[in-house]
C-alpha cells in the first residue's frame, strides 16, 4: 500500500517537462523550477510515510507554482493602522514622508559615506552621522544609535552586568580629580569593546569607589607613583570622543 501511493508521486524530471512548469522554468529560471519541485515531493513523501495518500499531478504542480510565486512574488501591501500605536513594529514601524524620502534618494540609489570620513580620508564610524545632534538634544555624553529597541536593552543590560561584580563602576568626572596615591588599589585588568574596537580597561578602587581608567591614565598615575608622588590629579577636558586626560602628580 505504502509503496503503490510512493509511486504515485512523479519524478522530478517529468515534473519540469510539464508545459505549465516549462513555461515557468523559461520566465523564472530552471533552478528555482527544479528547487520548488524538490522540496513539494519532498513534502508529499512526508505525507504517504505519514499514512496520507499522495496528491493527484495537478494538485502537485499547482503546490510547485505556489512555491515559485512566493519565492519571486512582492507581497507588501499598504494598511491602515487603526491599532492606536503610532510606532507599530508588526506595521512597519514609522512611516517615511514623502519630503525626507525625495531627499534622501540620491543617497540610497547610490554609494554613501556612512562608514567613511570624508575630512581624513580614511574609515569613519556610522554613528558620527547623528551622535553630535543627539548629544546637543539629550545633553549626553555620547550616543549610539542602534536598529531598535531589544538591541538598545541588550546593549544597557550587558554594560551594568558587568558592572555588577564591583557594584556601579563611575567613570572620571570633568575637570580635576585628586587621589591619594596609597589609596589607589588596581582591582582587575580587562578588555572591554569600544565603538567596535577592543581596548584595555583598568578597574581602581579608591576610598572604596570604583573607577574604570583606560591605558594612558593608568600609565600617568603609576609614572607618578614611580617619582615619589603622594598625591596625583586627573585633569578631564572635552566629551564623548573627545575626551582627553592629563595626569599630574602633586
């Protein structure tokens, strides 16, 4: 019984010879034909070993046709939102208007410098574009841009995740910072990724307060230390990228 509804099932070949499927292989191409064919007899063995009787050769060519349509077929519609939430991730999310889409055309029908700085002459970062008027809107420090929502609380819950082991790690204020130098204790070396780059981190404890430094402040203070210092000032100027440190020892 089993083997009677198997062969029942055309092969592959007189499948692609049908008229209705050939003229499909011409317009479409004979891979994507032979690729649809494959996985419906694949689909209709399932079927008979699952003890359903096998479908009739029309029904099989019109099931490898559906496949095809919707392989090469556009189906994005335009809908209405009538759910009440104007950024609607299952409807696209925010609408582009018709004045942002006429300005912005030459850039998307062609090659654009997103990820190239156009003053050095060499690779930039695609979040220049924005972080400056985000920056300037928020008062922030800096910002990262980035494709939605869960990506965004991924990016918060894996940065105080890693703070967690020595509770809230506070970087260096602006302006001038003074430590004892004998009440600086280095904790722990680490690498942390950066605008897409690795980079060493130190974490200090200092009067029990944690501080993450990076490289050149922590070569500063032990430079210091190493000259006898007792006392040492970080001095922080500018923000966001454009940061700079200079360590003095007192």
């Amino acid at each position: 019984m089993l083997q009677d509804e198997l062969r029942k099932i055309p092969s592959v070949d007189k499948l692609l010879h049908d008229p209705v499927l050939a003229k499909l292989a011409s317009e479409t191409g004979s891979e994507l034909v032979t690729y649809s064919i494959r996985l419906v007899l694949e689909t209709e063995r399932e079927k008979v070993f699952n003890g359903s009787p096998a479908n009739g050769l029309n029904e099989i060519i019109r099931e490898v046709k559906r496949h095809i349509h919707r392989v090469t077929g556009f189906d994005f519609k335009s809908v209405i939102n009538a759910t009440g939430i104007i950024l609607h991730t299952n409807l696209g999310r925010a609408p582009l208007g018709k004045e942002l889409l006429k300005e912005i055309e030459p850039v998307l029908t062609g090659y654009s410098n997103l990820e190239f700085d156009l003053h050095t002459g060499k690779r930039g970062d695609r979040n220049d574009h924005i972080s400056h008027l985000l920056k300037f809107i928020t008062g922030a420090e800096d910002a990262l841009v980035v494709n939605n929502n869960a990506a965004a609380l991924l990016l918060i819950l894996k940065d105080f995740a890693e703070k967690a082991e020595l509770g809230s790690t506070t970087a260096l204020p602006e302006g001038e910072t003074v430590w004892d130098t004998s009440a600086i204790q280095v904790v722990k070396e680490e690498e942390i990724e950066f605008d897409g780059q690795k980079r060493r981190r130190f974490v200090l404890n200092v009067n029990g307060q944690v501080f993450g430094i990076g490289v050149k402040v922590m070569r500063g203070i032990q430079k210091a230390v190493k000259t006898g210092a007792t006392k040492v000032k970080i001095v922080r100027q500018g923000k966001g990228k454009e940061t700079s440190y200079i360590v003095l020892p007192q």
